[in-house]
C-alpha cells in the first residue's frame, strides 16, 4: 500500500495521507510526517498516543 500511495500525484485529493502503520504509528508521507499530522489534525484524525 505505501508504494502504491508514494506514487499517488495526488496526495490530498486520494487521501494517502490517511494510511497509517498497522500498529496504529503514523507511518510516513510523501510530503513529510509533519506535513501528515497537519492534515490529519485538520480533519480531526490524529491517532491516539500509544504510551
């Protein structure tokens, strides 16, 4: 899926972004992990903390 996604020329319109990690970690993005929790923030999406 990650692969996939990296190559997504539409990272905000196909929500890759919203793909996280099956550990529930926020995995990575293409635009950066900041850029990530942004948007994530934004549509009020931020994973809970594990610890």
């Amino acid at each position: 899926v990650g692969m996939a996604m990296g190559a997504n020329p539409l990272p905000v319109v196909v929500p890759c972004h919203r793909v996280v990690e099956s550990d529930g970690g926020i995995g990575g993005f293409g635009g950066g992990v900041a850029t990530k929790r942004r948007l994530l923030a934004l549509e009020g999406v931020l994973p809970e903390p594990l610890f």
